[in-house]
C-alpha cells in the first residue's frame, strides 16, 4: 500500500487525493452526460455535482471529527483531519443538502436529479475506497484466511493508526468492489426509464445492506457507536437508509400507476 505517491521530500501527493479528485471528475462527468438523455442541462448538473462534492467532502470530514473528537484536540489533530478521507455519511447528509438548496435554485426536479447522480456517487466512492487502501485507513479487523492484506508503511500508521504487520480484512476493497458492481447496476437501471426516483431508491437500498454487512469486518476505531455499541453509526444509518429507499421505490411506482390513469382518463 503506499499513501504517497509522489514524495519530492518539501512536496508530496497523496494518493488517496488522486484517485478521489480522479473518480469526482470523472462521476460528475458522466452524470452530466446522464442528464441529457433525459432533458436536463447537463451543465446545470455539472455545477450542482461540483458544489455537492465540494459540500460532500466538508460534511464527512465533520462527522469524522464528531465520532473522534481527538481530531480537535491539536493542531496535529486538525492536521490529520485534513489529510483524512472523513465519514461517507456525513458527506452524504452534507451533499443531500447542498442538493435541495441548488435544485431549487435552478429549479430542477429533485428525484430525476437523484436518479441521474446515482450511478455516479457508486462510480465517486469505487475510486474512494481504492484511496482509503492505498491510505490505509477504513481497514478491516484482524483476518486468519488468505484474505488477509498486511500494511507495512509507517506512514499509515501515523495518519490512520492502521496496524502494521498484521493481517487485516481489506474492508476497502470489499466496499471498492461492491460500489463499482452498484455502479454498472445502478446506470443498467438508468437506461431501463424506471419510474423517477427508482434508482436513488435502489442505491439507498443496495449500499446501506452491503454498508451493514462490511461494518462487520471493520477494525478501526473512529465510526462511532450507537444503542450501546450494538451497532455502529454507520450501521444505524444503513437501517434507516434501506427502509428509505424501499419506501422511495413503491412511491415512485405508484407515482406512475397514477400518472397512467390521470392519462388514460383524460384521454
């Protein structure tokens, strides 16, 4: 693993930051490309994917410091909460947010906005987690299979606190997989004209059941807990969020059954 990828000694590249900017680009650009199969300005959703992104980042990285206030305690710590990736809840609460206040500044339809961008939040967080293996952090609880992967650059251990020499469950790459499989079935579903909202629906299911699971295998301490340390944050978000998106897909098919019929009957 190597969380640098360029080191010139008085500048270095975090390859984490490389492979994130390079999958938010390349999400955003796709999702502008969405937006016109569907009559949307795809330069309206190229400056509202942008600022999403931009709002994104700030919220994980505040709820990274919510779950682990130790990133406050320091100029170190402030430090470190730069250079860490953050929570990807908190930057989806902060990017849902940044979303209605635009979407109703260029008066777009929120759910065909959702459904376009979808896809392209799977394809963002592919390249993310492919950031946090390569960082080290977000690693996996001690593994005995042959599974295992072992981080041995002390500079891991010095952003993320990632054991060194043990073999852990790459929680990374597990989510990394999963997001990029969610990636081409979520734009597979795209392409079918579900009724609007059925693909923010099934993405809201499919991470927060695949999240919940991955939790499992997580070894690093800064997620935060909940009901007693019965679940994680993480985990107590998925389960509202699958419920979400269940409720959002029946919505948006009976939202069509009754556009039919308004037709039909005016017909």
């Amino acid at each position: 693993m190597h969380p640098v990828l360029v080191d010139l000694g008085f500048f270095r590249l975090p390859t984490y930051g490389v492979l994130l900017y390079s999958g938010i680009i390349l999400a955003i650009f796709l999702a502008s490309r969405r937006a016109r199969l569907v009559g949307l300005s795809g330069t309206h959703v190229l400056d509202l994917g942008a600022w999403v992104v931009l709002c994104g980042l700030a919220g994980a990285k505040i709820l990274l410091a919510i779950t682990d206030p130790s990133y406050l305690s320091s100029l170190s710590g402030l430090w470190g909460l730069l250079r860490a990736g953050g929570v990807f809840y908190g930057g989806l609460v902060a990017a849902v947010v940044a979303a209605v206040v635009l979407l109703r500044r260029y008066q777009l339809p929120f759910f065909q906005v959702a459904d376009v961008l979808a896809p392209s939040a799977a394809l963002g967080h592919f390249f993310g987690r492919l950031g946090c293996l390569s960082a080290g952090c977000c690693y996996g609880r001690a593994c005995s299979t042959s599974l295992g992967v072992v981080f041995t650059d002390p500079l891991a251990n010095e952003i993320s606190g990632t054991p060194l020499g043990v073999p852990l469950h790459p929680t990374q790459l597990y989510e990394a997989a999963f997001n990029l499989a969610n990636y081409f079935f979520l734009a597979w579903l795209f392409r079918r004209r579900l009724p609007v909202g059925s693909v923010l629906g099934a993405y809201l299911v499919a991470y927060g059941v695949a999240r919940f699971v991955i939790e499992f295998f997580r070894g690093d301490p800064d997620r935060g807990f909940v009901l007693g340390g019965m679940l994680s944050t993480s985990q107590a978000i998925a389960a509202v969020m699958v419920p979400a998106g269940i409720g959002i897909m029946i919505w948006a098919h009976h939202q069509k059954r009754a556009d039919s019929s308004q037709r039909t009957a005016h017909s």
